[in-house]
C-alpha cells in the first residue's frame, strides 16, 4: 500500500522571491513621463517610462523620412 506524504510549501526570502518571480505587472494610468507598477505575485515595484524621449522620435522620424524619400526615386513604395 502506497504512503502519501505531506508536501512542504518552499519558503523563501524576499530577495529570492524577488529573482525567481515572473512578474505580473499592475501599472497605473500613464499620467506624465512615468507610471508605477507593482507585481501582483511578489509586490515588486518598477516605474516604468510612458514614452521615449522627443529626441528619439525626431530621429527615428527623420530616418524613416529618408528610407520614404529614397524608395519613392527608386519607385519601391
């Protein structure tokens, strides 16, 4: 006859709760440049950036600009 033994829950720290945790992000309402979220499994928290800086977007604007530029003289678009 088989014995069924009882399982122990694992017991971790904080910190090692914290590098094992695939987190679930809860974030708030963008509201300015950054938003707070926090972890529903392990109650983690991040501020996480809305959006990049202006910048970037000009850059990666006029990037796209020229590729657009160039592929209608080669009549590719």
């Amino acid at each position: 006859m088989a014995v069924k033994t009882k399982e122990r829950p694992v017991v971790m720290d904080l910190p090692e709760l914290l590098a094992v945790c695939q987190h679930h992000w809860l974030i708030e309402t963008a509201n300015g440049p950054a938003s707070k979220g926090h972890c529903k499994l392990c109650g983690a928290i991040y501020t996480f950036t809305n959006s990049m800086p202006m910048e970037n977007w000009r850059r990666a604007s006029a990037a796209l600009g020229r590729e657009l530029a160039l592929l209608n003289r080669i009549g590719g678009y």
